[in-house]
C-alpha cells in the first residue's frame, strides 16, 4: 500500500487537459440511465442550432445558471468575475436553487439573486421543476445565459426561456441545448471549466485591457463579519497566543444524503488538534446542525480544550470565522471554498473525490497560490487510471480518505502555518 501524498494544488493548464483518465465503477442501473440519456441529448443536438459568441453591445442583461450544491456556487465566482469584466455595463444576475442560496448571496460582482427554489436543491430537483424555472428566466428577458452546470434540464431551461445566446457545459452531450457548447474535460478543475465557458460566451468581448489572475471570493458582509468577532471573543480566540487552526471534521451533507465517504475518521482529526495544542497552537472547531455528532467525537477524542463554534453560525459567519484563522484542515466540503476564497491557508483530504477537479484553487500567478494543499493516497479510487465520474460509493467499501495518517495532515498544515506562503512541491504522481 502506497503512502498518501501531499499535492499543491494549482490551476489546471489553459485548456485543462491532462493525461490522467477519470472514473469510477458505475451501478448498472446509474450506466445504462447515463448512456441512454446521453443518446437523446446527441440526437436532440442535430436539431438545435449551435452559433459563436455574441457581439458586447447585444448584451444587456444575463445570466449565470448555478442551481446546485453551495461549494460549487464559490467555484463559479472566477467565471463570474470574468463575466463582470467582459460586460461591465450588463445587469447580470446569478440563478440559483434555495439550496444554495446562502453562497450566493456572498458573490461578488451581480446584480440581482434569482431564486430558482427546488431546480437547484440536490435529490429534488426535476422535470416537474422545469416549467417554473424556464418562467422565472423568461421573466427576466435575458440575452445571454451561462450555464454552469452539466444536467440537460438546466440547459433546456434557458432554451425553453427563450434566451437567444446560451453556453454551458456539453459533458456527454447533455449541452445540446446550448448554442455554445465547451466540452467537459477530464481532471479539469471545476473552477477552470466554468472559467472555460466564461471565456467562450466572451470571446467578442475583449480589448486590450489585462485580466486580472483567476481567484474564489466571497463576501460575508458586515452583519457576518460581527457576528464572527462576537463567537471569537467569547471562545477565548481572540487573547494573545498561537495562531487558530479551524478544523471542519464534517462536510458531504445534502437534503436527504450524507456522503460518509468524503469523511476522515473523527479520531484522526482528534489527534491532529490534540497536536497542534501540544505545539502551541489553539484549535476551533465548526460545522453546522448535521456536523454535531462527529464535532462531539473531535472533542472526545483530542482530551485537550478546544474551541466549539460548531452549531450556530450561518454560511457567512463561517466564511468570516475561518477568514481569521492562521490555517484551515477539513474534508472536500464547502468550508474548504470558503477558507480559500478568504485567503486562510487550507490543506484538505480527499478519497473518493478527486483534488484534480475540487482541490484549493490556486492557479499560478493568483493570490492564493502556494496556500493551498490536498492529501490524497495514490491508492484512492480517484486516483486510479480505471475511475470514472459516477456515485461517490462506487469503490469498494470506499474508505479510501482512510488511508491518509493524522501525520500526514500535521505535517502539512504545520507547513503552512510555519512558512506563511508556499514551500510544498507540487507532486501530481
């Protein structure tokens, strides 16, 4: 057995591509929905029309489509930025599910919020859905719509909308309804994908100004931002001492679905916070309602004080809280986004999900770059030749985040509390 290994995590190259197949064995059942649905969407490609970019004067209003998942909405905010800059006049909105809402009221750059209420909630969403969706985007008489998203439904809803330019993600041809289709590329990173159908629907768009360098951001606001200095003075964080580390030993929950999988053993994280005491440092602990039990385990486990900020904090008074640590450790959940859209250097652990496509995003040249790291074995099922994209409990057993020692997470986060920029190598393996 291969020992895990840390990677630097950077931006993927411009046309994120990599050597690397993708995967994971499929259920049958999930396999034959997957090749007949995608059947249909390159049959119905024949039918509509694709077309180029639009001219920037056509465009006065658009749209980026995100419905699901809270982390992705924070992967989305480089692709949304490039947006606002290509279209600086534009009112631009961003659609999401109620789901993921509190991310997306820490985006920086739109105009309005839509809320496209059960489209975007994980395990709900449907073609019953769709009907509503399409008439909120109607409603909005947008020219452009991004879609940043690989379902077929969210696609149609913008060509059901009647929105004349549409780019979005072609992945297994589910795209069809888009005019401009960016093809999903294997181990692309999810920011550098969406970032990729950014740069397609404005390709007219651009002069000579520079772009700025590709980066997450959030906003927690005021109202957040005091709320957090509140919970940090009354847990003691704020008396002189060690630099905080903020531990979210939890993570993978969605309506009706906890991904177990995407979890460290509690213990583990035990043993790295009872470390990091030990060497002077002093520990928080957050998580929302769905966290408590493994929170209680971390604290059970460690035997040494730590802080508790778990339970009551909203998504944007997390975003702040973990903004004023010296370091942030946690599963691919995210809590990790957040700690990277707030500059506090992050190393996160991953199994059965793959830190080429949901790592800390740091691309060359960023501002966060050399603050990010992602632990993975070389055994992990993510990491395999053989994987492909499919149920997160495809592996066998799929426990392949045991596999990462509590050695190898202090090591890592003992790196960058010490260096205060990047001196990890980066090793793809």
């Amino acid at each position: 057995m291969a020992a895990p290994f840390t990677v630097h995590v950077r931006g993927s190259a411009p046309n994120c591509r990599a050597n690397i197949v993708n995967g994971s064995p499929r259920r049958s059942g999930a396999a034959w929905r997957t090749k007949l649905i995608s059947a249909g969407s390159r049959l119905a490609a024949t039918v509509v029309p694709g077309h180029g970019a639009p001219p920037a004067s056509a465009i006065r209003r658009l749209v980026v489509i995100k419905p699901a998942s809270l982390g992705d909405v924070i992967l989305a905010t480089p692709a949304i930025s490039l947006l606002r800059v290509a279209f600086p006049t534009a009112h631009l909105s961003l659609a999401v599910g109620q789901w993921s809402l509190p991310a997306a009221r820490g985006v920086l750059g739109i105009d309005r919020l839509v809320d496209l209420g059960n489209f975007g909630t994980p395990g709900r969403f449907g073609v019953r859905d769709l009907p509503e969706a399409a008439r909120i985007l109607r409603d909005g008489s947008y020219d452009l719509a991004v879609v940043l998203d690989r379902s077929p439904l969210v696609a149609v809803a913008a060509l059901i909308a009647a929105v004349p330019w549409r780019a979005g993600i072609d992945s297994a041809g589910r795209g069809f309804a888009h005019g401009m289709r960016v093809p999903w590329v294997r181990r692309c990173h999810e920011a550098d994908l969406y970032l990729r159908v950014a740069s397609e629907a404005t390709a007219t768009a651009w002069n000579t100004d520079p772009i700025p360098p590709p980066k997450l951001a959030f906003d927690p606001g005021p109202v957040a931002a005091a709320q957090a200095d509140l919970l940090w003075e009354a847990a003691g964080l704020g008396e002189p001492g060690g630099p905080v580390v903020v531990i979210h030993p939890g993570g993978g929950a969605n309506p009706g679905m906890t991904l177990n999988a995407k979890r460290w053993p509690a213990e583990r994280f035990g043993d790295v916070a009872r470390s990091l005491v030990y060497s002077g440092y002093r520990v928080a602990l957050v998580g929302d309602r769905t966290d408590a039990v493994v929170v209680d385990a971390v604290r059970e486990s460690a035997s040494v004080p730590l802080a508790d900020l778990s339970g009551g904090p909203d998504l944007a008074t997390l975003a702040a809280i973990i903004g004023r640590a010296g370091a942030y450790l946690g599963n691919d959940s995210v809590p990790l986004h957040l700690a990277v859209a707030m500059g506090t250097p992050a190393v996160a652990l991953y199994g059965p999900t793959d830190p080429r496509a949901f790592g800390p995003y740091a691309p060359p040249g960023g501002p966060y770059f050399g603050r990010g790291v992602a632990i993975v074995s070389p055994d992990a099922c993510s990491q395999k030749r053989s994987f492909r994209p499919g149920p997160i409990e495809a592996c066998a057993g799929c426990r392949c985040i045991d596999l990462i020692a509590p050695s190898d997470a202090l090591r890592a986060v003992m790196g960058l509390l010490e260096a205060g920029r990047d001196r990890l190598e980066y090793s793809p393996r």
